[in-house]
C-alpha cells in the first residue's frame, strides 16, 4: 500500500504548466516531462489495475516510456533492477533532498562482506546495498536452506587466498556476509541459471526447492544483533521453459486483504491449482509481518517449485 500510495501521490504539473515556456536548462526540463509520463502511465496502470472491471489491463504505454521493446526477451530480474533504478531516480529528483525515496524505504537495505584473516585475526569491510538476496539452490532442499547458505562462511585459500593489508600477503581467509539493514520487502532470486563448463552456455537448473510461507532473519551490526524480523511470502515468480534463453513467466501472488492466493499468466487471473504448487524457476518476495520484530503474522503451509 505504501509503495502504490506514493504512486498515486506524485505530483503532475498541468498540461499548461508543463509547456510553458521558461529559462531553464532544456536538458532538465525533458527529464522532467519523462518522469512525468512515466509516472502519469504507471498511475493510469495502476489504477485500472484496481478500480476497472477489465480483465487485464495492456502495460504498452508503460513499456514504451521505459524503452522496453515486445520483441526482446527480457530477464525478470533485469527488468526488476531497471523498473526500481528508473523509479528511484524520479522519486530522487522530485524529492530534491537527503530523504529516501519510497523504493529505497521499502526494497533496499544494506549488507556488508567481511573478510578475515586467518593468520592474524585483522578484518576488513565492504558495504554495499541489499536489494536483492542472490541464493545458489544445488544441494539444498528449501529457500530458507539457500538463504543459510548466502550466509555461510566461505574460505578463501588456494588460488582464492586473500590479500591481507596487514600482513602484506596472501593469506587464508574467512569471508561471510552480515546483514546490517532489512528492508520491509524482501526480494530472494534463485539462481537458476548457471554457465555450463561442458557447453559453453547457461543452463537452467530444474532442482527442486522448497517455498516456506515464513523467512526468518535477523540484522547484526559490528557490535551487535538486532531482533529477528519474520517475512511473509507475499508473491512467487516462475519460470516455465527447460531453456535459459527463452520461455514465460507466471506468478502467484497474495492479496493481502483478503489473504487469498491468485494464480497470475497474462490475461489468465483464477485461484492457484494445487498442481501449479510444482513449478520452474521460483524467485520469491516477502514482507515483513505485522509486528515485524519479533513474532509478527504467521502463515500455514510450505510451497514447492522447480
């Protein structure tokens, strides 16, 4: 509801207005009438999404202002970062200050790679935002399990040995990543896609993973570790196609009015089947749940994808 508010509420100069002639540097005032157009489609599709008795509602005029072509395939996660990258910069430029605009509030959180030394303890830090948790899903059996293992520490050594400031050598290393910041929205990708040494090529992979309605996780600073925040399973992205360079994307997604599930492929919207629990290529997104520090909304039941 927050991120569709501030939709909603972005200001749009007058027709008038907007054409007005002015001093002002040109370059400027074309970036403006972008974002405007943008953000007066986004608000067009946003509201015949929720208010009209269409069936299905065309995103063209949208696409077209994005430089988004029909003919091109287009990863869902490449799309996700240019949508949010684009958004950000408009909020950003409309805001005109320090604050953060509500794609960074909601989506974006920070994390940080340390690494340490293993022959004198020294630890250096590099930190980076979170708006994304990229999990590898070869040996594990749930998302949770792949989260774990983004979390876990790696060993640097052999050939992979890391250079350390301290002692001015390479040297075994432990490296982890630390939390730092959660945002209220959660975006977990799995990686599905992954070079293939024997072809040359990417492959899909078709391991099966399990989709928990609840993700625990908890935020840790240098000196300490704040309270475990509980994500709900708000909307799942599938994959269908054995190729890594083609297919179709479908998605499951929660109404968080009602609580009821909506199976979503183009123009098709009906309640998920029991059948299409076992899909391809699962990408999920939470939300915190209500009381997001500790406790908060639970939800019953496990989903599988392929």
């Amino acid at each position: 509801p927050e991120f569709r508010s501030a939709v909603f509420s972005y200001p749009l100069a007058p027709p008038a207005a907007a054409a007005a002639p002015g001093g002002g540097d040109a370059k400027c005032e074309c970036e403006e009438d972008r974002d405007e157009r943008i953000m007066a489609a986004l608000q067009r599709l946003f509201c015949a999404m929720e208010r009209s008795a269409l069936a299905a509602v065309d995103p063209s005029e949208l696409l077209r202002l994005l430089g988004i072509k029909h003919s091109e395939q287009q990863d869902a996660q490449e799309f996700n970062i240019l949508f949010l990258a684009k958004l950000e910069g408009i909020f950003r430029r409309r805001l005109g200050g320090p604050e953060r605009p509500v794609t960074s509030r909601l989506f974006a959180g920070r994390q940080a790679y340390v690494t340490t030394c293993q022959a004198c303890g020294h630890e250096s830090s590099r930190e980076e935002t979170l708006d994304k948790i990229e999990v590898n899903l070869q040996g594990r059996k749930s998302v949770g399990e792949c989260v774990e293992g983004y979390l876990a520490v790696e060993l640097l050594d052999g050939d992979n040995r890391y250079f350390c400031e301290r002692c001015q050598r390479k040297e075994d290393a432990a490296r982890r990543i630390h939390l730092r910041a959660l945002p209220p929205v959660l975006n977990v990708q799995l990686l599905r896609y992954v070079y293939d040494r024997a072809t040359f090529q990417r492959k899909k992979l078709k391991d099966r993973v399990r989709l928990e309605r609840v993700l625990r996780l908890r935020a840790d600073t240098a000196d300490s570790q704040s309270d475990e925040v509980e994500y709900e399973l708000a909307a799942v992205l599938y994959h269908r196609g054995a190729s890594a360079y083609g297919g179709h994307y479908v998605a499951d997604v929660r109404d968080w009015a009602t609580g009821a599930w909506w199976a979503m492929d183009d123009e098709d919207v009906a309640p998920p089947k029991p059948k299409d629990a076992k899909k391809e290529g699962a990408k999920g997104k939470g939300k915190k749940g209500k009381g997001a520090k500790k406790g908060g909304k639970k939800a019953a039941g496990e989903e599988e994808g392929e």
